[in-house]
C-alpha cells in the first residue's frame, strides 16, 4: 500500500519522472508527486498531504536551501532530503544548518534509488513515531490540566465544556459533544458542544433506542463510524445529519452497566479513528464520570447530612459524631437539657472531657473498638455535667466508613439519670 507521500522537486523534468518511476519500483510504500520549481513545490505542500520532500540543490530562482528554509517555516519536522549533483562539504554544512533530515548526492546508475527509497522510508516512519509520542504527551496534558480542573471544584457545566473543546482541537474534528442520558424521556439531551449551531446546546435531543448512534454506544461502547452515509448498523439522528457530519466515535460517560450519558466527536469528513484517539476520549469520558459521580456522591450526602441533622434536632437523646481521634464534630441540641452544655461548646472537645476513672478507661476501650469496626451497645456511662453533677447516660455507637475504611464515629447517649420525683 502506497502510503508515504513524497513530493520530489527537481527542475530537470526528465529526470525528476526518472526517479519517480525507479522510486516506486523499489519501493511499494512510496507514492511520488514530481514538481520542477520550489514554488510550485511550496504550493503542493500547502495544497496536500506531504510526508518527505526531496529535493534538488541547483534550481533556477530558489534553491534547494531556499526552499528548504521556506519548508521549515511552514513545518518544522517535516523529512526533507536534499538530493543532488553538486555535492560539497560547504553546502552539506548549510543543509544542516537550515535543518535538512539528510543529505544524499546523485550518482549514475539506479542503485542509488534503492537508498534514497530506503532513507525515506526510515524517515519518514521516525517522523509518524515522533509525532505519535508527541502526539500521546500532548493529550496526557491535556487529561491531567482537565483533571486538575475537576479536583479544583469546578462546576459540571465548565468541565463539559473545557472537554469538549479540548477533544475538538486535539482530534481535529468539526463538532463534539456532551449528551445526558433521560431514559425516562427516552432520548439524550445534549448539554455541551462545540461546533453545533447556536441554540442546540441544552434543547437537542437524540432518540436513546438502539436504531441511534447514541443509543447503539449505550450498548456498544466505543463506536466508530467512517461514514455516517455508509453505516448500516444504525441510522443518523438529526442532530447529526442535519450538520453534514459523516465520521464520528463516541463513548459512553460512566459505568457501562448504568451509563450517565455519551461523548462523541464527529468530522463533516469521512475519517478512520486511530485506536489512540479512541483511548484519549475514552480517558476524557471516564474523567468526566468519575467527575459526575464526585458530585452525585457529594449530592447525597448532603442530603443525608440535612436529613440526619433533622432527625438529631428533634431526638431526645443527645446524638454525636466525633473524628477518628475523640474529638466532636457534631452535638445535638438534646445535649443541653442532658449535660447543660451548649452544643456549639462541645464541638472540638475531646469525649475524655466528660469522663473520670474507671468510665473514661471503658470509653476509650469501647472507642478503640468502634474504631476497629465494631458496634458499641448499651455502654452505661457516668458523665460529668456543666454545673459538676453526675449525668447517667447509656451510649450507642456505630463507625462509620468509607472505602472500608472508618473515618468517624457516630452515636446517641440516652439519659438514663434517675430523677427525684421517679420512684427510687
């Protein structure tokens, strides 16, 4: 498969379809385009794609050296051989200094293009490496400043579309997308983009049924079209055909067996996805769930922190939540009536505070269990009140974890204090 493009500039005509032909004789990955002036050799550049520029040295209005320095200007690691007849050591040196990838002089006889064939075949795929290196650093940058942002607390909205944006310039492609999954709606509504006409972004929608490309990624993830007009594993929303688009990939964002919704990319083009650009919006989507479940968990706890703390208002029993070293974090108001301690004078205080003797010796035994995992019940305690009186209270406790880990203790005293008007 020819799949090295090399343009050849040489102003001797004859010679240049010559090298051409015995070019591609020897090898079968080469595929020459000739040009007899460097002008016209700039413009085919501009014009088309261009893997190895070889060129002549001695050509009338610019030279080799010229036109390599003009080369340069526009790519920097673009493989350029100089090839030529008048070799010598003082035009060798220029070549290298204007950054020349190799220098080959002309000689009679055909052997010569089985080098040349050769020395742009090793340079031109130490160039595509270099660019696939370059090219994997690039979006690991890209990753990481993106995953900075999102441990930096910023809002889903902003996240989505840095994303987006950032796949856009990274893959080159015309539009890019964010879609929310709403089964219950049955479709996907689409929440970030680039690309799209204006007014889409938070009104379009794709049907979620399997017939959809976005529908077919929630069972088939990753999804790679070429072309949108030759596909036959399902047909093209609006939103896709009506903006002319023909190659696409896209991913499911979050756990695959409950997906959050779909990040997909698209071109206008007809375009083959490289195994690494798939693996990039991969990683980009899952940055993006991890984000999303972030906020879903930071969500829930807030409400479960709101309906704990509503809960503990209105409970008789003084509740608590203390840190993984005795200190408190949390009293309720109950604590009042049973200590005569103001809540908000507890917080930050050590539970030994409120301890002596043989029961701060058992507190801490039983604390040091929870700690390990297990539940404490029924632990009857002498504590010490506000005004220096013994309060009675039996104390329940449970360690709280996350990731298996506990990480506080939480807990309910009940006053337990005899009263002089109960029967003795």
């Amino acid at each position: 498969m020819r799949d090295i493009h090399v343009l050849h500039v040489d102003d001797d005509r004859e010679f240049v379809e010559l090298a051409a032909m015995l070019l591609e004789r020897e090898s079968e990955a080469l595929s020459v385009t000739i040009e007899t002036s460097a002008a016209a050799g700039l413009e085919r550049i501009e014009s088309s794609s261009v893997d190895c520029v070889v060129s002549d040295y001695d050509m009338p209005g610019t030279d080799g050296l010229e036109f390599l320095r003009a080369v340069r200007e526009r790519d920097p690691d673009l493989p350029f051989v100089l090839f030529t007849g008048k070799g010598s050591e003082e035009i060798a040196s220029a070549a290298v200094s204007a950054g020349v990838s190799d220098y080959l002089q002309k000689v009679t006889g055909t052997d010569q293009y089985k080098i040349l064939a050769n020395r742009i075949e090793n340079l031109v795929s130490q160039a595509r490496t270099e660019e696939i290196l370059e090219r994997k650093i690039r979006q690991q940058e890209v990753i990481a400043t993106l995953a900075r942002r999102a441990l930096g607390g910023v809002s889903l909205h902003e996240l989505f579309d840095r994303a987006v944006e950032a796949v856009a310039e990274e893959l080159g492609t015309d539009y890019a997308k964010v879609l929310d999954y709403r089964p219950e709606e049955g479709d996907l509504l689409l929440v970030a983009g680039t690309g799209w006409d204006e007014g889409l972004v938070g009104e379009a929608t794709v049907p979620d049924h399997p017939g959809s490309q976005a529908g077919y990624t929630l069972a088939h993830c990753p999804v790679v079209v070429t072309d949108l007009s030759e596909e036959e594993r399902f047909e093209g929303p609006d939103l896709l055909t009506d903006a002319g688009v023909r190659g696409g990939l896209s991913v499911t964002i979050g756990r695959d067996e409950r997906p959050w919704g779909v990040f997909g990319a698209h071109t206008v083009e007809r375009r083959s996805f490289t195994d690494d650009e798939v693996t990039f919006v991969r990683t980009m989507a899952n940055l993006l769930g991890t984000a999303i479940e972030r906020v879903e968990t930071e969500r829930r706890l807030r409400e479960s922190e709101e309906e704990f703390r509503q809960i503990a208002e209105l409970s008789p029993d003084t509740i608590f939540r203390c840190d993984r070293e005795g200190f408190f974090e949390y009293v309720s108001p109950a604590a009042r009536e049973f200590l005569g301690y103001e809540p908000e004078e507890m917080i930050g205080t050590h539970f030994a505070e409120y301890l002596t003797g043989d029961d701060l010796e058992r507190a801490s035994e039983r604390f040091r269990a929870a700690l390990a995992g297990q539940e404490v019940l029924g632990l009857e305690l002498t504590l010490l009140a506000a005004d220096g009186s013994d309060a009675h209270g039996e104390i329940n406790v449970t360690p709280i974890e996350e990731d298996g880990e506990v990480v506080a203790i939480q807990g309910f005293v009940r006053d337990v204090t005899p009263r002089e008007d109960e029967p003795g």
